[in-house]
C-alpha cells in the first residue's frame, strides 16, 4: 500500500506505472472538475468505486435507448461498461482520474450486439445531453471526455 494524500491510501495497478499515473498524481491531478462520459454496455451505478463519482441521473447522466430506464444500469452478465468507466474514474485505487465524475449511455444489448441507432442516439446524448427520457436537450451538461472501447 502507498500512501496518497490526494486520493487515500491505494495498491497502484502495474499499468499505472508504465503510464506514469502516480506522477501525475503526485502533481495533484486526479480528474477533479472533469466529466467522462462512457458509451459501452450500461454501467453498474451501484458499484463500490463508481457511485460516489456518478453525476446524477438528475444531473443527465444517464441514457438508456433501448428502455429508457431512470437509472445507470447493465444487463446482468455484462460489465465491460463498468469496468471501462471504473478503469478511468473508479475510486479506491481502481481508476486513473479518481476525482473525475461520469455519465453513461447504454448501445449494446444483452446479447452484446451494438445497434448502429443506438450509438447514433448516445452519441447525440454525449454532445447535447438530455433527461433519461431523451427529452429537455442541455448541451452545458456534455462531458469532457467521452470513452468507448
């Protein structure tokens, strides 16, 4: 364990070594004041080192265009999404940007097929969110940085 002021006591990940992350770190950049949104299978909301940095699905965080479901969610055997957002915010030792805060937008469904109108939608969500609805655009609320592997 080492301990970090900025982010608390962690056991750092081999790549983050090669990444040079706790350098960065040691300069006091964590990913505060920065939002990634994520385009993958849905995320786990819930998640020991995700729910703390989720923005809120009042804050549009999260779009859903299969269900249009009210809250960040994955299909239960898939957690490609949360482990890719948890690999760029995840708190307790798990993400690069620990401090950063994170949105979502679910394209692929649960026989893990992508579905071209359901990128397109997330992709206008990460530009110009919207409520969990797809309604009342807000296009101040975009993220910084958006992720999909």
């Amino acid at each position: 364990m080492r301990n970090k002021t900025s982010i608390g006591p962690i056991a750092l990940w081999p790549y983050f070594e090669k990444m040079g992350v706790e350098g960065v770190w040691e300069l006091g950049i964590v990913g505060k004041g920065v939002l990634v949104g994520v385009i993958d299978t849905g995320v786990r909301g819930t998640h020991d080192a995700l729910r703390e940095n989720y923005i809120g699905t009042k804050n549009y965080g999260w779009f859903d265009p299969e269900n249009l479901s009210k809250y960040p969610m994955a299909h239960r055997f898939q957690t490609h999404g949360t482990n890719s957002i948890g690999a760029v915010v995840g708190n307790n030792g798990l993400g690069v940007a620990p401090a950063a805060k994170w949105m979502a937008c679910k394209a692929v469904d649960k026989d893990h097929m992508w579905h071209e109108d359901w990128v397109v939608a997330c992709l206008q969500f990460m530009l110009c969110p919207t409520d969990y609805q797809g309604n009342n655009k807000n296009c101040s609320k975009a993220p910084h940085v958006i992720t999909n592997s």
